[in-house]
C-alpha cells in the first residue's frame, strides 16, 4: 500500500444504508515478558488476535463472523465496541444527530466527524460514554454476565441510571417491563423481581438481550449467544435477536462458530481465520458457493441430520490443528492447513511467501486466497 | 446474598448464637455500666484516696465464695453513737459488735466527728479504745492518740498502738512465736485486725487461730481540755471479710466495677480499630486490584513493609511516648493493624474484577468509581463482617498486652490490661488473691472467644465454600 488512507477516504467509499466500517483494524495482545527478557532485550511478542480486517455493516443486517476458537471472532467483537483498544486502524460508526450532540457536549468538539460517522478507534475511553448506548454486547456466558447478587429489575435498571434514561424509579421500572416483554420474558413483572440463578440459561441470555435493547442501540455484537444454552432454549434466543434486527431495526454482528446457525440467522458472512477475514459475502454465497479452501472445509462439515447417512465418514478437507496467534506462519497464514496447497504445486511459492489479499471474485463475494 | 438470607443462614450455627449471647453479656455490662455502679467510679478508677473513703474492705474476695466453702463472711457493719451533748471534759460509751462469721472481719475503723468552737481550729482532743472481748480478755488502750481533726479517721490494722498493743496481748499465749516474728522483723506483716478476733492460744501470731465468736464491746473514751471541743457522733464501721461480686483488690478497688467499666473501653476499642483497619484494608485492597499495574505493585509492596513492622515492641514505645489517652492507642492500632485484610481482599477483588458482568458493566458504560462500589465492593462488603468480627480480639488482646506491659504509663482509662497489671505489680497471685487476675483474665477471653465464634459462623455463611 503506497497510500496512507484516511477516515475521509473511506467515507467517501461507504454508501448511505453502511452502519459501520472496519478498516485495517488490528489488535495485538503483548506477552508478558520477565525481568530476565527485558535484560535479554528479548523482542516483545504479541498475540496478533486480530490482524488487519475491514468490512462493512448495512443498516438493520445480521452480519455473523465464523470460524474456529482463538480466531479472534470474539477480540473483533469486544474491540468493535471498544471494551478493547484497538492497536490501530479505523472503526467508522454512523451517529445520529442527538448522539453526536452529546459527543460534542463531552469532548468539548474535539472529537471528529466524518459525514456523520465518527471513528469509534479515534474516541479516548474518558468519551465514548455517549456511544455506549448505540453499541451493545451480548457475552457468550448468560451465567457470570448478570451479576449474581442483583435481581434482573436492579442489573437492568444500571444502564437506565447511569444514562439518565427515565425521571422517575417508576418510570424506569415501566421501561425495563417492557424491554423484558419485548424479549418475550412474561410475565414481566415476575421475572424482573427474579435473582439470576432463578432463571434458565435462555431467559438469562433474553434478559442479556433486554439489556442491550434497553438503551436503543443501533449495533449490537451477539458473541455467540446460544454456544452455551441448552439446544431445547436456543430457538428463542435466536428468535429474540432476529427480532432485534426486524422490529427495532438493530445490526447485529453474530460471532458464531456454527455455520448452519450463521446461514439461516444472517444476511452476510464473514470468515476468519487466524485474525484474518478469508472469505466475505452473502450468507447464501458463502454456503452455496464457498471459495476459500478453509470455508469449504468448514461447510462440508455440517452435518446433513439423515439417517441414512449416519455410516458416510465425510471427507474434511483441512489438516492439522489451528496454529498459534504468536507464531504467525509466513504467507497465506493457511498454508500448513491447506489441502489445496498440497493439489496446487505451483502456487506453493506464492502462498508461503505472500499474504494473500481479499478480491472481489463475484459481486459482493470477497476472498483472500492464492487460487483466485 | 441479602442481609436477610445472612441472619437466617447464621442463626443455624449454634456456636455464632453462643458468640452473640456472650457478646450480648459484655454489651449488657457496658452499657448498664453507669447504671449498676457509682458513675464517677468511671473515671476515678486510679484515685485511691475516693476508693479509701468509700469504706470497701482491701484485698477481699467475693461474697459468694461463702457459699461455696460453707463458711460466713463477716460483712460491714457501722455503728454510730451520738454523743450527748454535756458539760464535763470525759466521755466514755460502748459500742457492741456481734461477731458471728467464721471468717473475721477484716478491718475496724473509727470516726470521731467534732465541732469546734471559732478560733480553736487547733485545739486538741484525746481518743482511748479499750477492747472487752468474748472469752472475757480485755486490751486496755488499744487506741490512745491526740488528735485536732475535726474528723478523725483512726484505722485499727495501719494505727501503730493499735498494732502494738494486740500483738503484744498476743504474746503471752504465743512467746515461741512472737520471739521468732519479733527477731526477724516481720511484726508488720501480721494482720492484727485477724488476730484480734481470733482464739488466744498457741499459733495464733501465725494467723493459725480459729475465730472467737461472740460479742466485743468497744469501750470508746474521748477528753477533751475545754468546751471549745464539742463531741458529735462516733462512727464504728467494721469492715467485713468479703464483698461484692468479684471481691476487692487491696486498694479496696471494687474489681466488678473495674469489670464493667473495663467492658466499655475494651468493646469501644476492639470495634472501632477492627472496623476502621478493616475498612482501610478492603478499600487499599479493592483500589489496587481494580487498578492494577504499577500502582497495584507498589501498593501492595508498601503492605508488604507494613504488615512485617514487629507490633508489640513498638506500641510500647509508642504509647509511652504519646502519654496515652485510649484514643491514641485506638489510632496507633489502627495505623499497624490495616494491612491485616488486605491481601484476602485483594485476592478477593481479583477474582471478581475478571467476572464478565464487571465487563458487561463497562460496556453500558459504568465508570471505574460506580463499578468499584456498585459491583466489587457489594460483594466483598459481607466477608468484611466476618473480618472485622476476627480482627476484634486482635485488638484487645494487644490493647491487654500494651496496658498490662505500661501498667501505670499506661492510659488513664479502665482497663483490663490495666487491672490485670496492678495484680501483677501487687503479687495478687502469689498472695492468693484469685479473684483479681481471674474477671479480667476471663473477660478478655472471653470477648475474643465472642468474636472469633461470631466470625467463624460469618465466616462460613459468606464464604460458601467452607459450608459443610
């Protein structure tokens, strides 16, 4: 790259309906190092967790991210929202009118804007307090998310009063009952009153939910909501987050590793693969079509519930066990895993040497591999 | 866990329910403290001459050691004679006392109360006590002084012809031994108040004899060399050999009241440094495990250094050196007893520190201050019950220990450190004075027994992970 883009230029790219836009962001996590490697003047390492990714979020979209553990689906998702820091690169958000007024108020005008989106990586911690209430996260863990020693009506009156959203402790009080209804948590009223080691894994995943509706966000990240609840409670979370999509006109970016869940809950899939994004498009592009050789591999592994088919051991075209974020293999990060790069000797070179770059090779399907 | 849920999760464990029954006792005695004693005993604990006054027998044990051993105390009895008022320069009465118990009495004192006429402050009158006793012996001149008091005061075990003329009535039934005290020079030592109402046989110089039961009368014989000197009232008040509920010690201090005003400084004291060190501690501690990094290194590295500091030696120069008042021992306490919780809370604040709704909680955006006191501190709060229950008998233990050690450098506040340190300095234990080293002893174990029985309970209903 020759050069430098600004935030500006990659407005000028985005169309009216983007929400969001991750450009070349990337989070490193440094290593601990001992007092004997600083003598040493060991190099610091760094966890590359996530490293160099950009898409796009449409408004009122389920944008899901899959892949293994330890790709950095869930660094993505908690830096998108900034629980973490980004190490650098850019995160344009579109702001409305009242929020960007409030951002004005806090910093005193000095945070800056870009045709209404503001970069969610250039807003220091002290300032993003307007912004939490447009971007939400729900946690994998319904279990250790609600504080244990507070009952579902005090943990969801937290965001109302650290907001000052309501007037009145009633008035709050009617708020969060219908935030509980609108998640389909009846009745209400008794649930709000309900400590969380009373409630299931789902209805705690639904109150989650409801804590993030509270505050009228306009992107919410569901870091693999349903991974730990129980397969008879996943339908209603689900349901629960597409209506977070369909009534209240949310985006939401659903981190899973579950390709099936990915394909009927969401309107684009982005694929990553050792802090890399490998593949982008449509959910159905990506399932009907998959490019990437680690995206095929992941489809053909979905199970097909026939059976009849019970005694086929499927082919799983991948080898070997992710490898890890410190020790980045060289090239395409895949190559050790690649069953296409053993087919192909003549791209070897190309894929141990240089990293390949996401092409557009239909329209709206991206994919970052040597064969195209 | 609500405070509901903990009161009734406590109230399962009897030895919590033993601990609050025996708190409840020391608290009963504190505050009923100036209600069940003389209030200004309170505060005039150390002056012995307001004790003297008040007519308590020394060094006598507890009123009901006489049920235990079947044996009478004598108890204290006055006798007043009003003298008539008429002409004449000789005025002799007698003043009878019933001797009873088995145990003698253990002092007699006499009062002579006169009034002067203007301008003869100075003049002089002479006191005789001539003794009749029960076996039919009588002592001439027990008593024979002049005086210009207008009260006089005589006590009959510290008057030295008092003193003299029993042990030399004495002498006669008792040569060998009266030779061999008489040699060694060890008359003083000889309670001549015992011996007086003993037997007169063999041993009896030794405090051997039995009691003589019966009446003594004393002969009371006043002159006077004018009229300038009216006679008023004569007072007899025989002090008895046992009294109160834990007996006096020989200031003629009543040690229960030393008990109980003891309970207020001890629970006052043990509260207040255990909750305000606690305090410090699990906020020292929640600071720096929420923060982190470098300033929860240093802080934790200044603990360190604090909690390895040797108390003891250095409380007592400190406390000699800061002329102690109680509030200054409360606040050196406090300043060597905070770094006790903080590595408990620490750790405790870590754990909690990583749970995810502390996360969830930033991402609505709860600032540092709302989450350390909103989440973190919440939930450690109920542990600090039981830390603050454990860190009181620490406390009063060292307070006993500094106040025992400084005996009278130490602070002007009763004390039981304080009274078991008079016991020391006066041998109560070699001369079989139980009763002054037992109260104070028990009730300083016994309120560390209170708390630490609370705590153990508190302990175990807030930290699940003990639960049996």
């Amino acid at each position: 790259m020759t050069k430098e883009f600004t935030p500006q230029d990659y407005v000028k790219e985005l169309s009216e309906d983007d929400l969001l836009a991750v450009r070349d962001l990337v989070k490193y996590f440094p290593i601990r190092r001992s007092v004997l490697d600083v003598i040493a003047r060991r190099r610091q390492k760094f966890v590359r967790a996530v490293d160099h990714i950009s898409f796009d979020i449409k408004k009122g979209v389920i944008f899901s991210l899959v892949g293994e553990s330890g790709c950095g689906k869930t660094t993505t998702g908690m830096t998108l929202v900034r629980l973490y820091d980004p190490t650098s690169g850019h995160i344009l958000f579109k702001v409305d009118d009242e929020t960007r007024k409030k951002l004005d108020d806090i910093s005193g005008g000095r945070i800056k804007f870009y045709d209404g989106y503001v970069d969610l990586a250039q807003v220091p911690s002290k300032w993003m307090k307007p912004l939490r209430t447009k971007l939400q996260i729900i946690f994998q863990d319904p279990y250790s998310s609600l504080n244990p020693a507070y009952r579902i009506r005090d943990i969801l009156m937290e965001p109302l009063v650290i907001h000052g959203i309501g007037d009145s402790p009633e008035e709050r009080y009617e708020i969060i009952l219908k935030a509980l209804e609108a998640v389909k948590l009846v009745p209400a009223e008794d649930i709000a009153n309900r400590f969380p080691h009373m409630l299931s894994g789902g209805q705690r995943q639904r109150v989650n939910i409801a804590k993030a509706l509270l505050l009228n966000p306009s992107f919410v990240v569901a870091d693999e909501p349903i991974a730990m609840i129980d397969v008879s409670l996943r339908a209603e979370v689900l349901l629960s987050i597409l209506d977070l999509k369909e009534k209240f006109g949310v985006s939401v970016l659903f981190i899973t590793h579950d390709l099936t869940i990915a394909y009927n809950i969401s309107d684009y899939i982005g694929v990553m693969y050792l802090g890399k994004l490998v593949e982008l498009g449509s959910a159905e592009q990506i399932i009907k079509n998959p490019l990437h050789p680690y995206t095929q591999a992941l489809v053909a592994a979905i199970p097909i519930p026939d059976p009849n088919r019970r005694h086929i051991i499927k082919d799983i075209r991948i080898k070997g066990e992710i490898t890890s974020a410190v020790n980045v293999p060289p090239g395409c990060r895949f190559h050790p895993r690649c069953v296409a790069f053993d087919e192909h000797p003549e791209i070897q070179a190309r894929c141990k040497a240089e990293e390949p770059k996401l092409i557009e090779v239909e329209k709206g399907h991206y994919v970052a591999c040597h064969l195209y | 866990m609500g405070i509901k849920d903990i009161v009734s999760e406590f109230l399962r464990f009897k030895s919590g329910l033993i601990g609050v029954f025996l708190l409840l006792i020391i608290v009963g005695m504190a505050v009923a403290a100036p209600v069940i004693s003389d209030e200004e005993a309170g505060y005039r604990w150390y002056d012995i001459e307001w004790w003297t006054e008040k007519n308590i027998p020394k060094g006598v044990p507890p009123e009901w050691v006489g049920i235990i051993e079947g044996r009478e105390y004598a108890s204290t009895s006055e006798f007043t004679y009003r003298i008539p008022s008429r002409e004449g320069y000789r005025f002799t009465f007698n003043i009878s006392y019933d001797m009873a118990a088995d145990v003698p009495p253990s002092d007699v004192i006499l009062y002579i109360n006169v009034s002067k006429a203007e301008g003869a402050a100075d003049e002089e009158y002479i006191v005789v006590m001539n003794i009749y006793r029960p076996d039919g012996t009588s002592l001439s001149r027990v008593l024979d002084l002049t005086t210009a008091a207008p009260l006089a005061k005589i006590t009959l075990s510290t008057d030295e012809k008092a003193r003299s003329t029993i042990i030399t009535f004495m002498k006669k039934y008792d040569p060998e031994n009266f030779e061999d005290i008489t040699s060694r020079g060890l008359t003083n030592v000889i309670d001549v108040v015992k011996i007086l109402f003993s037997e007169a046989q063999e041993d009896v110089l030794l405090e051997k004899a039995p009691p003589l039961k019966g009446e003594y009368k004393f002969e009371i014989t006043l002159f006077r060399r004018s009229t300038n000197v009216t006679f008023n009232e004569a007072r007899l008040v025989v002090l008895g050999s046992a009294y109160g509920i834990f007996g006096t010690d020989s200031f003629g201090r009543d040690i229960f009241v030393g008990i109980i005003w003891g309970a207020r400084i001890a629970l006052v004291l043990g509260l207040v440094v255990a909750i305000v060190s606690v305090l410090i501690g699990v906020v020292y501690g929640t600071v720096s495990a929420y923060v982190g990094g470098w300033t929860d290194e240093i802080l934790q590295r200044i603990q360190e250094f604090a909690i390895s500091i040797p108390l003891l030696p250095l409380l007592l120069i400190l406390a000699y050196t800061f002329k102690p008042t109680i509030w200054n021992l409360i606040l050196l306490l406090i300043v060597f007893s905070w770094p006790g919780p903080v590595k408990t809370i620490r750790s405790m604040a870590l754990q909690i520190r990583e749970q995810l709704y502390i996360t969830a909680a930033k991402a609505v955006g709860a600032s540092t201050s709302r989450i350390v006191l909103r989440y973190i501190l919440p939930q450690i709060l109920p542990y600090t019950f039981a830390l603050v229950a454990f860190a009181v008998p620490g406390a009063i233990l060292t307070e006993a220990g500094v106040s025992f050690l400084l005996g009278a450098q130490g602070t002007l506040e009763i004390t039981w450190g304080r009274i078991l340190s008079d016991a020391e300095r006066k041998s109560a234990v070699l001369t079989g004075m139980w009763w002054w080293v037992l109260p104070p002893g028990f009730m300083i174990a016994i309120s560390g027994l209170a708390f630490v029985l609370i705590g153990t309970a508190l302990d175990r209903v807030l930290n699940p992970r003990l639960l049996r």
